[in-house]
C-alpha cells in the first residue's frame, strides 16, 4: 500500500498589533475614574489633535502577537481592561484584541476618536467615544453615525479647550440628544481650559452633563506610562 505523505495544515498567521505600551495604572478617565486598571496603548493614529497628550504612540512601538499581549495583561491580574492609543481602531487586529480580552473574563474598554466605525466592535466592550471639538482641529473627521450604535453603559465625551468649544459642545449634544443614548463627559484639555471655570459653566447652564478630570495626571503629572 502506497502511504500518501499529508500536506502539512496551512499555517494561519498569528494576529499582531503595533504596542505602544502595556502598563498598570489607576483609571484616569471616564464612568469607572479612580478603578485599578490595565492600559494596552496601540501604536499610531490617523488624526493630529492639537491638545493630544500622547503624540509619542504616533510612531514607533513593536509588534507583538495577540496571545503575548493577553499574557502581558493577565500577570498585572487586574479585571478592568482600556484599549487605547493612538487610535485603536486604526489597527484591523483590535477587534481581535477586545474580543479576546473579553473572552479571558475582563471588563473592557475601548477609547476611541470618534473617527473610525465602532460598529465591529465586540458588543461587550464599553465604548467611549470622543467627539473632536473645533479647537482640535480635528472637527470634521467626527463619524456622527458612531452616535446610533451607542449602548447602555457607553460613553461620549467631549475635550475643551474654550468657550467656543463648550458653546459647540452643548449644542451637539442637545442636536444629537447624546445624553438620552450615553453618559456625556466634559472635559478639560489639560493646562488649557481651567477646570473650576469649566465647572461654573456646567452649573450656570444646568447641564446634567459630568465633568471629567484627567485623575492620573491629578495624581502624577502628564507622564507616560501612567
Ligand atoms: C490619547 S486619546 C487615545 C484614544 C483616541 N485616539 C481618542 O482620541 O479618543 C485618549 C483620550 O485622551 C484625551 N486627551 C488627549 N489629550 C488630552 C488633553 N491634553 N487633555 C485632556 N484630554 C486629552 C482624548 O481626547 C481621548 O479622549
Ligand atoms: N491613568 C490613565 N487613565 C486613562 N484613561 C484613558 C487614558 C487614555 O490615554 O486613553 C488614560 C491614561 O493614559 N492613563
Ligand atoms: S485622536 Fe486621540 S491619539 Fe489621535 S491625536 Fe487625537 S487625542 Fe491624540
Ligand atoms: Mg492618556
């Protein structure tokens, strides 16, 4: 009998995602500020904020394969999970990533501009999702679409730097009734807007909107890694 010699299975190469960094911090931003938290900051971003406080993941970082990231987020033996950049969602491997993540028991957490379709996202994922004010710069890249697939437990938030962009924000969120789909934050840019006086807007104007500090850099200063 003639043996056949098998051919060998297709190797399926193994998703890998651009890494910034993977660190261990307390929850700066956001519904769950203050909670112990592990950070996966994906490499590069397609959008040039003019405030952003993490222009060093636009380039660099390294590649590493999706089980070594899950075992890098596990030995911090922490529950609650960000994804974060950069843009996260600029990388097709993410939504690799945020299931993954999920299925290894985590609470997860994704934040993203805004600018990219949140739709594939796993439906476990809490999404918060930016909406780029005018003083960014950055305005017309908001997918506005983003807004209709919001679920309960996802957040909106918006990053002021004036006046001008608070006016906007308010309007955008009554124009979008953001607050009936999402918890809506505001917050400051960090050393632009001052954030007692964004307050006394908040409070003037009735807003049932939360005000959101930047908690890690409350704690440690704007440092990477934290
Ligand atoms: C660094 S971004 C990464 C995720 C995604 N690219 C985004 O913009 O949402 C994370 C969050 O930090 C916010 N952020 C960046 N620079 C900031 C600053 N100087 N002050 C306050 N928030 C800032 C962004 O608006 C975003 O909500
Ligand atoms: N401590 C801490 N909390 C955060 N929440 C969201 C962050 C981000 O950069 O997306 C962030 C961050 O960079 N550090
Ligand atoms: S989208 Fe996020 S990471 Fe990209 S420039 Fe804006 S704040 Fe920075
Ligand atoms: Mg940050």
């Amino acid at each position: 009998m003639t043996v056949h010699a098998q051919a060998a299975p297709a190797k399926v190469p193994a998703v890998r995602l651009k890494i910034t960094e993977i660190f261990h911090s307390i929850q700066g931003e956001g519904l769950t500020a203050g909670v112990p938290t592990v950070f996966v900051r994906l490499t590069g971003c397609p959008l040039r904020c003019s405030y952003c406080d993490t222009a060093y993941a636009f380039t660099g970082g390294e590649y590493v394969e999706l089980p070594a990231i899950l075992s890098r987020v596990a030995a911090f033996a922490t529950s609650h999970v960000t994804v974060t950049g950069g843009e996260p969602l600029a990388q097709a491997g993410c939504l690799e990533l945020l299931s993954a993540l999920c299925d290894a028991g985590h609470q997860v957490s994704l934040e993203t501009s805004g600018a990219l379709d949140v739709a594939p996202v796993d439906r476990r994922v809490v999404r918060v999702l930016d909406l780029k004010t005018p003083s960014s710069g950055e305005c017309a890249r908001n997918l506005y679409a983003n807004l209709d697939l919001l679920q309960s437990g996802d957040q909106v938030k918006f990053v002021l730097t004036d006046r001008a962009d608070y006016d906007w924000a308010v309007e955008t969120a009554r124009r979008y009734d953001i607050a009936s789909r999402a918890c809506v934050l505001f917050s400051p840019a960090f050393g632009l807007l001052d954030a007692a006086t964004l307050a006394d807007w908040m409070l003037a104007d009735r807003l049932p909107f939360r005000l959101q500090l930047q908690l890690h850099k409350l704690l440690w200063g704007e440092v990477p890694g934290r």
